[in-house]
C-alpha cells in the first residue's frame, strides 16, 4: 500500500524552563493556598482549554477543507485531517467531564476495533447508499464505529473501501463524518467553558475537594501512560511469537508512532503542571520524558513495522519498558506528592 | 429462608431467644475488611449509613467475609492464596475460631454459611491437583471440618446461597494458580470458567459456560437476586483492548445474558469487573471497577447501561436499603440512589474489594 509522506514532525518544543521559572518565581511570591489553586487553574488554562481550542480549530478546518474537496487523496484534505487528528490526540487522554458525555470520546476516537466494527459499519452504510449521510445532525446516531477520525481514516487511506461503491456516496460520507467530528469537538468544549471547568476550579458537587481535581487530573496522566504502554504500543507489539503489526494504531495513514509522540508531549505537559510544587521532582521528571521521547523518535518507524523483525522489535520493547519505568516513577513519586496514593484495590486483581 | 427479623421474632414468641444475636450489636449493615494507614489489616462492622461500628485485627490482607444468619459470628477470609479464615465474635472481638485449609490446599477469600446456620463452605484450591474445592466446616461444633467435595471448576472464587436456600452457586474462575508461583496465572491459553450449581452434597444440578470466544473472561463475583437470576461479573485475561463483556445474568435453566455488549463505555471497566450487586428491587444490577475507578450500572429488562460514575479505587459494592453502597481503596463510602451518587463517610482506611451485605 502506497503511503503518502507525512510531513516532518515539528512538534513545538517543551515550555520546560518557562513552567519551572513560572513555578520557581510563584513559590517566591505567593503564599502556599495560592500555589496549590495554581496547579488546577494551570492544568485547565494552559493545558487543557487549549487543547479543546485547538481541537476545535482544527476540526473544523477539516469540515470546511471536506466541504471544499472530498477527494480522498486531496492534499489539503489529508492535511487538516492529520492536524485535527493530531489535536485530538493531545487531548486524548482528558478521559472525564465533557468528554464523556454522550459518548463524545468514543464518537472522535473508536480504538483499539477489535472487533472491525468500523470497517463493518462504514461498509454497510456504503452499500446501502444510506441517506442518513445527508443529514449532518442525524448522523450523530449512526453506530459509534462509524464515526470520528478512524472511521475518517478508512474513507481517505484504505484502498479497498475507496473502491467500493460510488465516489458520490463516499465524498457525501466523508464530509459526514468530518461535520461530525468537528459538531462533537464543538460540543466538549462548549461542555468545558459552560460550567466543568468551574467545577474543577471551584469543587463543590463533581468533585468535592481540591484533592479529588487533582486525583482527576493525575489518572489522566496514569491512564494516557497505560495506554501508550499496553494500547498504542503493546497491540502492535503483541507477543513474541505473534507479533500484531496490523493492531497498529492508525498505521493506514503511517500515525502509529507520531501518535506515542505527541501522547508523550501532552503527559509531559500535564505531569510538569502536577508537579510544579515540587521543583525537584519536577526536573526529575522532565529529564524521564525529554529521554523517552528521544527514544522515540530514534525509531524511525512510523507504523511499527519492526514488531516483527527481532532487533527493530526489541527497540519498540525498549521504548514500552522505558514508559512503564516513567509510570512507575509518575506513581510512586508525583501520587504522593499530589496526596494521591496508587490504587490499593485496583493493584490487587482478586 | 425467614428474614433475621423474622427469625429472631419467631425464636421470642417461641420463648427460645439466642443469647446473642446481630441485633445486639448496634446492627451493623456491612462487613468489609480494611488496611490502616499504618499498615495493619482489619475486619470492619459498618452501620447502614456507612459508618464504623466496631473493628477487629486481622492477621493479614483480607478479602470477602461471610456472616452467621442468626449469631453475630462473622468469618473474615484471608485474601487468595488464604492460609486463614477468621471467626470473629462481633460483639466482644473475641475470636472464635481460626479456620485453616487442610493440607495442599488455600482458600480463595469467600465463603458463605447455610440458611440454618449449620454449615460454612468455603472456596479452596487443591492446588497440586489443580482442582476447585468446597470445603465443608461444621459451624455448631467449633467450625471443625468435616468434608469437602469439587466446585465444578478449577479456581473457584466467589460463592452465593441460591435464592431459595437450597444449593450453591460458584464462581469457577477458571485460572489455575500454584502458591509456588505466588498469584502467577498458569494457564490463561486453555482456561474455561463456569458458573456451576451445587447441591450441598456436591452434585452438580447446572453448569454454564459463555461462548469459546469468552474463554478467557473469568467469572469471579456473584449477586443473587429473589427471583434466582444471579448476576456474574468477569475478569478478562485476554489482550487488552478487546471489546468484552464484564457483567452477565443467569437464570436457571436459561442462556446467560450479557449486559450492554455493544456500549463503549464498557471499556471503562479495563476489562475488570470487581463486585457486583443488584439494587434492592431487582431492576438494575452495578459492578465496580476499581481499574477504572467507575461504577457501572445497568438495567436487567433492556441490558442497557444506565449510567457510570466515577470513584477513585472503588471496589467494594453492595445493596442498601434505598439503592447501592460502595466502597473504595481510599476510604470513601457512597451511596447510589436513584442516579444519584452520594457521599457517605471517609475513613483513613482503604476499604478492601468486598462490602458484604449482613441481612
């Protein structure tokens, strides 16, 4: 399968020495109370509300550039789907609130398929010729398989699917499916700026103290580590004897590994947030991820293709062992200093 | 089986009067076993609105516990691989008896008591045979053993009285484990859970199997409803990310039904389900997932997923009197009433997986 170049990856670079300045120059100036306020409002102001905003943006660049041209291979049209799927995996792991309201994650973000619910659903909406495609508000209710960006990777990089049936129908399914990404975008961050973040800011119902907003906040950072060690690179890697290189995340449009790349950055920022009352750790930690994400990008292997082959596999091994040390380092070092203490039950398995 | 009031209004009229009973106690609802902030385990009696009533020393972790019908005996059970089952005399912390497992084998943390109170069955495993075991403990005679008889499966985990007394109702996990190999899972590529029905002789009267596909969801926890649907929660071992199942009903003599198999939001749980319970009028049932820290519930009728709710750590779960009560590794205990999750207490405690119902 021919796949298109992507475009080099210029992630932006880390704000490392500016939070650490920012966190060094507020411990001087405010009082302790302020200092703790601090590490929720910065977590909702510079990482989180972003993160929906550029989400938001992006999507629906990527409504408007299918709206323009829905050819498959449109470059601009592959382009803005790629930003968008990049913005949404920089908020991917923000698993609560919002986003999970009517299923809103789930309708961007269908993965890991085991089942090959997509391609099934796509399948049989183009088949059928379905008219829901015309109603960008009804599409909404169509199977959860059948929407949002993986469903969208199908229509533009699977060659099979872009053989089946009419173009029409296709480009129609298309601009569905990106209306509707960019509709559920819309409706997460409208969630964020409408009251969430003011519960999170000020608990009172949702979360009842300011150590439940942090608990919130620190499992995002957990659960986004657990799945880049056990979804976005265990599937893939599979087992020895039976490596899974078609498990890869997103690999029909090459996004596997770009994908552990920005998830990185994004744990990266939160974590150096969570962590900014404790300098030392803090350094400690950004010194784990700058060296993880090294790792990663030394790779050179954008769909994990390696798996199956012993010397590249043992470097994605390398990689995933590497993240599992930071999630261990993340659970025994910043839980605590968070006043958040690793599951007692969730360990257990019993 | 007569309601405790019932019981003991009937033992009164009849002039017959226990010389202890539950109600002695300040009627704790709930039994859950706990570990302190420093580090020491614990049974703990809990009052309806979840507060602590009485604790008692336990030798090590915990896991389920099991209450006599009429004395305020409690049995608290080591967590798997078990060398101890405690009987606790709830009003005096006076402890009554340690159970220990025969030679070559351990217990798996439940158990549960007969309706007449004769009898306590526990789940064991013999573990160089590789074999699931209920073992047979006389509770009028100082608890001695007295037989014991094959679960139906290997790694029998949680067990229930049927509704109507009359039997058993276990958890065969499936997954065989040795103490050599710690809590190492031996055998996930060929693992076949059940649930199987007992009668206290050992006979098997039924035995359920999910579809090949589910060999590797482990059926671990139990729920009984009046009606005798029994609800089931699983464990799945197979690769992560798959889409599973955690939370079936069965009905005598019926296919299992699985609950909200096409809802994402399963994948909530990570594959874990941890305590299952259904609310007290048999409409819903809930399962928590303390890997996920959320509790989910569903309606029995459509097997639709009413709702999921967030709890850090929750895991223990059981009926209350208006709805559903949970507890978490982190001390909290909530309550789930008509959609509406409350909070009830917060203990410097982590509550451990189970929150046993007394009544």
């Amino acid at each position: 399968m021919m796949r298109p170049p992507l475009p080099q990856i210029s992630l932006p670079r880390m704000p490392v020495a500016r939070l650490l300045v920012a966190a060094l120059s507020a411990a001087l100036l405010l009082p302790p109370s302020i200092l703790r306020a601090d590490v929720v409002a910065q977590a909702i102001d510079q990482h989180i509300l972003p993160g929906y905003g550029a989400l938001v943006d992006t999507s629906e660049q990527l409504s408007e550039s299918a709206a323009q041209d829905c050819d498959p291979n449109s470059e601009p049209l592959r382009a803005a789907y790629g930003a968008a799927f990049d913005a949404w995996v920089r908020v991917s792991h923000l698993r609560f609130g919002p986003s999970e309201t009517d299923n809103r994650a789930f309708a961007l973000a269908f993965w890991p398929d085991s089942r090959g619910k997509t391609p099934k659903a796509l399948y049989a909406l183009i088949r059928a010729n379905d008219p829901i495609v015309a109603d960008p508000d009804a599409y909404s209710t169509v199977s959860i398989a059948a929407r949002g960006f993986y469903a969208l990777e199908f229509l533009l990089f699977d060659a099979d699917m872009q053989q089946t049936e009419s173009a029409a129908f296709r480009c129609q399914l298309t601009r569905a499916i990106a209306q509707d990404i960019a509709a559920t975008s819309r409706a997460i961050q409208e969630g964020w700026i409408a009251d969430y973040a003011d519960k999170m800011r000020s608990p009172q119902d949702r979360y009842r103290s300011e150590i439940e907003v942090k608990q919130e906040l620190f499992k995002a950072v957990n659960t986004g580590l657990e799945i880049l060690i056990d979804m976005r690179l265990g599937r893939p890697l599979g087992s020895f004897d039976k490596p899974r290189p078609k498990r890869a995340e997103a690999y029909r449009s090459g996004r596997s590994l770009r994908h552990v790349q920005l998830s990185l950055q994004a744990l990266e920022e939160l974590t150096l947030i969570l962590a900014q009352e404790d300098p030392e750790l803090q350094a400690q930690l950004a010194t784990s991820f700058t060296k993880v994400r090294a790792q990663a990008d030394r790779l050179e292997d954008p769909v994990f293709a390696g798996v199956t082959q012993p010397g590249p596999r043992l470097r994605i091994e390398a990689l995933q062992q590497s993240i599992r040390n930071l999630r261990e380092t993340v659970g025994l070092e910043l839980g605590p200093a968070l006043g958040v203490e690793a599951g007692f039950n969730s360990l257990d398995g019993d | 089986m007569p309601s405790r009031r019932g019981f003991l209004a009937g033992l009164l009229a009849a002039g017959m009067a226990p010389a202890a009973s539950w109600a002695d106690l300040g009627s704790p609802a709930y039994l859950s076993a706990g570990k302190t902030a420093d580090g020491r385990h614990l049974l703990a009696g809990l009052a309806e609105d979840g507060e602590i009533l009485f604790t008692r020393p336990l030798p090590a972790r915990g896991h389920a516990a099991t209450a006599h019908p009429h004395r305020p005996e409690a049995v608290g059970f080591a967590r798997r691989p078990g060398r101890f089952a405690d009987v606790i005399d709830c009003r005096t912390g006076e402890q009554l008896s340690r159970l220990e497992p025969p030679a070559g084998h351990h217990f798996y943390g439940h158990g549960v008591f007969t309706a007449d109170g004769s009898l306590l069955m526990t789940t064991e495993n013999d573990y160089e045979a590789g074999r699931g075991i209920i073992g047979v403990w006389d509770a009028r005679a100082d608890y001695r053993r007295i037989g014991s008889f094959a679960s139906g499966g290997t790694g029998p985990h949680d067990m229930l009285l049927k509704a109507d007394g009359s039997g058993l109702v276990v958890a065969n996990g499936g997954i065989e484990t040795h103490p050599d190999s710690g809590r190492a899972k031996l055998n996930i590529p060929t693992m076949r859970p059940n649930l199987s029905y007992l009668d206290f002789d050992g006979a098997i009267t039924e035995q359920v199997e999910l579809e090949p596909e589910l060999h590797k969801n482990s059926i671990r926890h139990l729920a009984i409803r009046a009606d005798g649907t029994v609800g089931f929660a699983m464990q799945w071992q197979g690769d992560l990310g798959a889409d599973v199942p955690i939370v079936g009903l069965h009905r005598p003599g019926m296919s299992p039904r699985l609950m909200a198999e096409d809802d994402p939001r399963l994948r909530n749980l990570n594959g874990y389900g941890g305590s299952i319970a259904f609310t007290p009028d048999g409409r819903q049932v809930a399962v928590t997932s303390p890997r996920g820290s959320v509790m989910q519930v569903f309606d029995c009728e459509s097997g639709e997923m009413n709702g999921e709710y967030g709890l850090a750590d929750v895991c223990g779960l059981a009926q209350s009197r208006a709805g559903l009560i949970a507890s978490s590794g982190t001390g909290k205990v909530v309550e789930l009433v008509q959609g509406q999750l409350r909070p009830l207490r917060s203990a410097a405690l982590r509550w451990d997986n189970h929150l046993i119902r007394l009544n």
